[in-house]
C-alpha cells in the first residue's frame, strides 16, 4: 500500500479555492443589506431581526431551482443572470402570499469548483436580491467531485418574506365580476425548458438570429421578471378592505402555465374567463409554438406565454391599479374576468 499522502484536494475538494470564492461573494452580499440583518456570510448561521414596522408579523417562505434552464447555460456559457432566475423563482412565490421578502440563502452544487463561474452566479443571485430588495444572508456552496459533470452544476434557493396577518392574500375574498389583470413577462422565464431545448434541436441551424430585438440566445436566457417592488407598492395603494375593492389575488405564473397556476388562487366554484389576443404573443412564444407544432392550449399549459404575474382586482378598482402599475415600469394587459364556474374547467381561454 502506498504511504503517499492524500489531501482533500488530492481528493478532487480545493478549500482554497473555495475560501477565494466566498471572498468575492462578501462585496456582493453587501450590496444587498437591509434592516433586520443582524449576522450574515461568514457565520454557521445568519442571523435577521423581523423588523419592528410589523405588527402582527407572519413569515412566508419559499423554495426553488432554475431547472434545465441551466443545462442551456452551461451549452453557451451564459452563467450571469441565471443566479437572478434563481431569486425570483422564490420571491415571486412569497409575493403572492403579499408578503415583502426580506432574506435570501443559496446552494450551489459542482463538482469540481471554478471560481469565476461561481462568482459569475452568485453575482446573479446577489443583483436579483437587491433588485427585490431582500438581503443574501448565507448560502452552501458545495463541491462533490464524480457528482455533476465537468464544468456543471446545480442551484437551489430559499427566500422568507413577512406579511401583517391581515393583510396575507389567500384568494378567499375572489367573486364574480373581479378583472384579471396580466403583467407581461421577460420572456420563458424559468420553466418549459425541457420543450426549449427539444425546439432548440428541432430548429438546428434554421433557427432566427433575433427574437423581439433580441440575439436568440439572450431572448431564451432573459432572466425571470422580479415583480416585487412594483407589486407590493400597488397592494399598498389598491389594498382590499371591506370599504374598498382593491387587489385580492395574486398568481406567479410558473410550470403549469396560466391552466394550472390561475385556479391556485381562486375559490371553488369560481373560473376565471381570460380572453385570447387581449395580450400579444411575442415573437419568442409565436417561434416556440411553431416549432413545437402545439396549441394554444398546451402553450398556456407549458409556458407562462407572455404573462409572469397575474393580479386579480375589483372591478371598481381595476383600472386605478393597472395605471398605477403601468407608471411602476410593468406592461398591464387586461385579460379576462372571474366568473362562476359551472360545470367547465377553472380557467377558461377563448
């Protein structure tokens, strides 16, 4: 038996490397600092302090990947703004619930660590954070040499928000008459990419240099839309109280598309009826549903199709909160309105 010694690099794990890693991380975290972090990167645990504003606080929290989207970023070697997919999966989720994300911890998985590759996500990861205005905290970054591929990796991320008790949307106070607003996505987003990429490989070389003024490749990795700021700013200004109709639902459109993510927000016995073409398909979705040879049906099922939040509202309140959207930077779309259900399905696309 040999007597050489073995080290944990030896064994495919460079410490050192890691070490450099979480030193370019810590200017990025900062950047993203807000009130209520009391301990942040560095620590075995983050520490973060509710903050005081709350009343009656309730945390909210959620979890999520990238999924095969990563798979196109290692192809092209675009790993800067998969890190921003990764914090809205999340926030976007908590935001539903009307609650203000406020922290943020990452895991990223490889295994043989390149540091500029890791930066290059984690720096992603830290923009979409502070454009969502919650805080990195803390994170794992993990390296596990004969676990991934060479020169791939993996993502998960976890956000917890805070919400007033009596002001968590739930959907309960949805009725017949409220208008479904549409807030236009950034593009796929971050789900169906499983048929992106089966389109990618059907269309070959025949595939278009631009889509809605876009290099292909950058129209298909468009980060995920963060709606945070501006939708939280609209649920304080159209809130819905017993005097006032304002915003009583909220729907990240995610796998599922708007058939499946819609009625997750909607009491039973209600539908909500949305209208075809009352929001346009762009050229992205209109190239993705060509090649892919599928309905409308099986696009509103698949993608999220040009909507990333739906936002359901009162009647009375309906155009006040659009125009206040509108002003907020979001494209606003009015496209349908809820409904009774009957004996159909809970959305309705005609």
């Amino acid at each position: 038996m040999s007597q050489t010694p073995l080290s944990y690099k030896d064994a495919g794990v460079d410490i050192v490397a890691g070490d450099a890693l979480v030193e370019r991380i810590k200017p990025l975290a900062k950047k993203t600092l807000r009130e209520g972090v009391l301990a942040g990167i560095g620590g075995f645990g983050a520490l973060f302090e509710v903050p005081k504003r709350y009343k009656e606080p309730v945390l909210v929290s959620g979890t999520d990947g990238v999924g095969t989207k990563l798979k196109l970023a290692f192809e092209w070697n675009m790993h800067d703004t998969v890190g921003i997919d990764l914090v809205a999966m999340s926030v976007n989720d908590v935001l539903v619930q009307g609650a203000e994300p406020l922290f943020f911890l990452d895991y990223f998985a490889c295994g043989k660590l390149d540091v500029d590759t890791a930066a290059a996500v984690i720096g992603g990861i830290a923009k979409g954070c502070e454009l969502s205005g919650c805080a990195l905290i803390g994170g794992e970054t993990a390296e596990m040499p004969g676990m991934y591929p060479a020169g791939e990796y993996d993502l998960a991320g976890f956000a917890v928000g805070a919400v007033e008790k009596s002001q968590i949307l739930t959907g309960q106070h949805v009725q017949a008459g409220d208008v479904v607003l549409g807030l236009a996505s950034s593009g796929v987003h971050s789900n169906g990419f499983s048929l992106v990429r089966k389109c990618i490989e059907r269309a070959g070389s025949d595939a278009p240099s631009t889509l809605d003024g876009q290099p292909f490749k950058q129209a298909l990795m468009a980060p995920t839309r963060l709606y945070v700021r501006n939708v939280l700013s609209a649920l304080a200004q159209h809130p819905h109280t017993p005097q006032s109709a304002g915003i009583k639902a909220l729907a990240h459109i995610t796998g599922g598309g708007l058939l499946e993510n819609i009625p997750r927000v909607l009491p039973a016995g209600l539908a909500a009826h949305l209208q075809q073409g009352s929001w346009p398909q762009t050229e992205l979705f209109a190239w993705l549903q060509k090649t892919a040879g599928i309905d409308d049906t099986e696009m509103n099922r698949t993608f999220n199709n040009g909507i990333g939040m739906v936002v359901v509202v009162g009647a009375a309140a309906a155009e006040s909160c659009a125009a206040t959207l509108r002003a907020a930077g979001e494209q606003v779309y009015t496209i349908g309105h809820i409904a009774a259900q009957g004996a159909g399905p809970q959305v309705v696309v005609a």
